[in-house]
C-alpha cells in the first residue's frame, strides 16, 4: 500500500510544472499521480481503489470543466473521506462571490 497524491489539472504546461515540483518535494514519501481531465482522474482513482492505496492528497483546479473543482471533490471524498484536498483557484478581482467556491470547499 502506498500513500498517493493526485493532481488534476486541464492545461498540460501547467500540470507538468506541478507535477515536477511535486515530485521533487515529495517523491519519497508519496507516488504521484497526475489527469489532464476529470474522467481520467477518476479512472485513476478506481485502480488506486483496487490497489487499495491510500489517498493523501487531491490537488484540483477550480475552473476544471464539465464540473468544478469542488463538484468533484465532492465527488471524490464520498469515497476517500480522509484524503487532504489543495484547490486551486484562479480570480482576478476581489468579488465576494467569487469566492463562495473556496467557502464551499473548506465545509467539504
């Protein structure tokens, strides 16, 4: 069994640039996954299941498309409750609706 960290993340420069730093802050201690899409990371999470690997970490965009960041960490807690999750969140201005995603995501 291994502790895993999964990095969601559409625009492929952006994912290798996380992955990469990931890996060397972490590779010791974790394997790294990563899905440029929310079908593929859930299809990476079911062999993580079957291999009954242990979820440490979600690392997911918010703008992630068809459904938000926070659907699918919604999504995915159902069946790795302990799991950490890391958001990432992209808004330019400081509107207050803006910011009801990451307030939905802390009470996940």
């Amino acid at each position: 069994m291994h502790s895993v960290i999964v990095l969601v993340e559409p625009e492929t420069g952006v994912l290798w640039a996380i992955k990469e730093n990931l890996m060397r802050q972490f590779q010791r201690e974790f394997k790294i996954y990563s899905a440029d899409s929310d079908p593929a990371a859930l299809e990476k999470l079911k062999q993580l299941q079957q291999c009954n690997d242990s979820l440490a970490l979600f690392v997911v965009k918010q703008q992630n498309s068809p459904i938000t960041g926070v659907e699918f960490l919604q999504l995915v807690m159902e069946t790795f409750p302990t799991a950490k999750r890391l958001l990432l969140n992209l808004y330019d201005d400081d509107d207050i609706p803006a910011r009801i995603p990451l307030l939905q995501t802390l009470e996940i």
